[in-house]
C-alpha cells in the first residue's frame, strides 16, 4: 500500500472513530468496547496459490501488521478490547501486546486454544474504568478446540454521585470466538458452543448469588443475523449493539458486513451483544430446545417437505397418526442432526420431553405443530424471577462504529489490509434500572 493510501486511511479511521470516541472522552460515565477479530499470521496467507506460506514465516510482515493494529487499538482507547486469533503461541508477540497495552494502563487476559492450535483470545479492560472482581477461562473440550473468557467487573468511577444511591455497577464480558461452518453438520456444534457460554454465565451468577447483571458478548461469531445463533441469542433477550445503535430490524441482514472469508464471501459475523438486567429471558433450556427445533425444521424445509408432508415423513415407522420416539430418533439421523458432532443421547430425549407436552409416549400432530413446525414462544418468561425494587446498573447504546467504514454499507474494501475483519467499536450509556432479584 502506498503512501497516498495510508494517508485515506488515516483520514478514514478518525472520521468514522471521532464520534465514538468523542463521547467516550467526553462523558466520562460512558465506557467503550471494541471487538476484532486480528486474523493469526499462522493463518494468514501471503500467497493463494501456495496455502503454505503463511505470514508467520515472515517476521517483518506479522509484526508490522500488529504494530498497526495495536497504534489502532490505543488510539481509540476502547475501554474494553477483545481480540480473537490472538497469536498466544509467539512469545514475542505476546510481549509486545503485553508491554504496549499494559503501559497504556490495560489489563490484560490471554486464553490460549486447546490442543495447542496456537491462536486464542485476548481481553483488555482499562483500569481507569473497571476493577478486576473474577476471572473465569471456559474451555469447550470439543474438535474444534474452541474457548470463551468471563470477566466479572465493577466500574471504577460511579455513574451518580447520588451517595445515597445503592446501585450496584458491575457487568460481566464475555469474550469469544466460534467454530466457523465450514459444513452445515457443524452448525449444531457453533449453537451447542453459545448454550455452553449462557450455561456457564448462568452457573457463575447462581454460584456467587448474583442479581441479573448487564451481560456483554463479544467476539466473532461465525454467523449472520439470518443464523440460527442469532436467533437463540435474541431469543434470551441479548440484542445487538451496532444494530441498536443504527435502528437496524432483525431483517436487515444485508445493511452491514464485517468479514471476507477464505472462499471470498461476505458477511456480517462480528457482534457486541447487549442483555440488560431488566429483560426477561425464556428458560435457557427452552431456548435451547427451540433453536434446535428450529435447524430440524430448517432441514425438513431444505428437503422441499411442508407441514403436512414432514409430519408423514416423521411417523413413517407408525401405526397411528402420530409420532414415536424411534420414528423421531431416524428422522433427526437422515437430517445429519445425529452422529459425529450431533446431538447426543441425553439432547435427543431432553427435545422429545420438550415435544411430548402430555407425556403420553408419542407426539400428535398438534404436538407436532406446536413445538417442532412452530417451535418459537414467545409467553415463557425466566422462571426464577421475582421483580425487586432494588436498582442496578444497565446500559444504552450510545454510539457504533465498523472499521473500514465501506463495510458499514455492505462492502469489502480491497485495499485493507489489517485483517479479514472489521473492527467493531461500541459505546455505552449508563442508565439506572429495577433490577429483577432471582428467587430462592
């Protein structure tokens, strides 16, 4: 890239980041976080035509991109950053994150992927915002040696300095990076990944006897707003922040992107997800089992069956007009949905509980109809809560910006060159809200 290109991007990066920034600076009870996705020289390729040359081999070429995105990085001051592909596995490059974040007043979490694969994730918070309560790594133990981070924090600087204000102001981040899809039998195993992440917020709340807190997900998520994540994820009240932030529906799949894959195609997969203490969630379990329900009758649907039809296909097997479980068990296995990397013994019979809402043995087509064909309801709120008249800390989304700004339109620049991800910066308002209390 020459000169004049450095100097258009340059201009490029502090017009779409003033305004962020500005009001992070401004308004000091405003906090900021950035997602990117940094893309692991070990992964980089230099030349298509030669998979094997990869920028690790190169130290000039690994170290001046990272230079660049760090210079990035601390120019925006996000107050939360996370990182995935995370090169965790060069020591030189750790030291050179470790040394320029720390200086700049960050402190900083690196979890490493399983079985050595070289790359993981990165968290930084800034210790002018928040104060370290907990830690927690989570690793999915699974083929695709994937992991996620929790950091539980408190803001350092009070939102109000209503001293008679018992508010508490703490959240917890998570940050993480998803299997990417490479075929659709691995789909169930991203959605499985998320349910494993909630599983394991849920259980830290419950374990530390945690009122409801602000949740913020970060990471690259390997799918869209079309996918079957995003689905669950807003199913359990989460919404997306840079959707927020631009009055974006859940149908505008195609207003912004944040990747350009190693097949060429562009997607939106980078998101900051906002839950707030004050919304209602379905059980986690319930959600679960819809998304589920939801790929089975997306494959029904790619077999070209209807309503009608795929509740024949189903009780092939039966004598009546209805539904077995062994009937249920083949379907589910001519649909990919069980085998390697499928669902196990204990999900397939936690969905047939879910869908044998009588508990006689066998699903009727109004069963059917109800909790597979139509599976989303939207009437389950999360047991569990009781509402409370104490007052917690939650946030509005403020501003969001993507970097290089042509994503933000639904392109790919060609001339970008610091990853094959956008960088997603977010900034939040605090509010004061009712917090719902877990009952005993």
């Amino acid at each position: 890239m020459g000169r004049k290109n450095r100097r258009i991007n340059k201009g490029r990066v502090s017009r779409i980041g003033s305004y962020a920034i500005a009001s992070s600076i401004k308004d000091p009870t405003c906090i900021s976080c950035t997602t990117f996705n940094i893309l692991a020289p070990i992964y980089k390729r230099l030349n298509h035509e030669d998979p094997s040359c990869r920028e690790s081999d190169v130290k000039g070429y690994w170290l001046e991109r990272n230079q660049r995105i760090l210079n990035w990085l601390l120019c925006e001051r996000s107050s939360i950053i996370c990182l995935q592909e995370f090169w965790v596995g060069n020591e030189e490059l750790v030291s050179i994150y470790d040394k320029r974040l720390g200086d700049a007043g960050y402190i900083n979490f690196k979890l490493a992927r399983t079985n050595n694969r070289g790359d993981g994730l990165l968290t930084a918070v800034h210790k002018d915002y928040f104060r370290i309560i907990n830690h927690r790594e989570l690793l999915f133990n699974d083929f695709g040696d994937r992991v996620a981070q929790l950091l539980h924090v408190e803001l350092v600087v009070p939102f109000t300095q209503d001293r008679n204000c018992n508010v508490r102001q703490e959240l917890l981040i998570v940050n993480t990076h998803l299997l990417f899809p490479h075929n659709s039998s691995l789909c169930l195993e991203r959605l499985r990944q998320v349910y494993k992440i909630l599983q394991h917020v849920e259980s830290y709340q419950k374990e530390n006897k945690l009122d409801p807190l602000p949740i913020l997900l970060c990471g690259d998520w390997n799918g869209s707003k079309r996918g079957h994540i995003y689905k669950f994820l807003r199913s359990q009240g989460f919404v997306s922040s840079y959707d927020t932030a631009h009055q974006y529906t859940d149908a505008d799949a195609h207003k912004w992107v944040s990747h350009r894959n190693h097949r060429g195609n562009i997607c939106g997969v980078d998101f900051i997800w906002l839950l707030n203490p004050n919304r209602y969630r379905k059980l986690l379990k319930t959600s679960w089992s819809e998304a589920v329900f939801g790929m089975f009758k997306y494959q029904l649907r790619r077999a070209s069956l209807t309503e009608e039809s795929a509740f024949a296909f189903l009780k092939v097997d039966s004598q009546g007009d209805y539904i077995t479980y062994s009937g249920f068990c083949e379907a589910l296995r001519q649909l990919n949905l069980i085998g390697r990397n499928g669902l196990s013994d204990g999900e397939i019979q936690e969905l047939w509980v879910q869908a044998d809402i009588d508990g006689n043995g066998v699903v009727d087509y109004k069963e059917f109809k109800q909790r597979i064909w139509n599976a989303t309801r939207k009437d389950e709120a999360w047991d569990g809560v009781v509402n409370g008249t104490d007052q917690t800390i939650g946030f509005s989304v403020k501003n969001a910006v993507l970097f290089p700004t042509e994503v933000e339109k639904g392109m790919w620049p060609e001339d970008y060159s610091l990853s094959d991800h956008a960088r997603l910066t977010v900034v939040f308002s605090p509010l004061r809200m009712p917090c719902s209390r877990l009952s005993s």
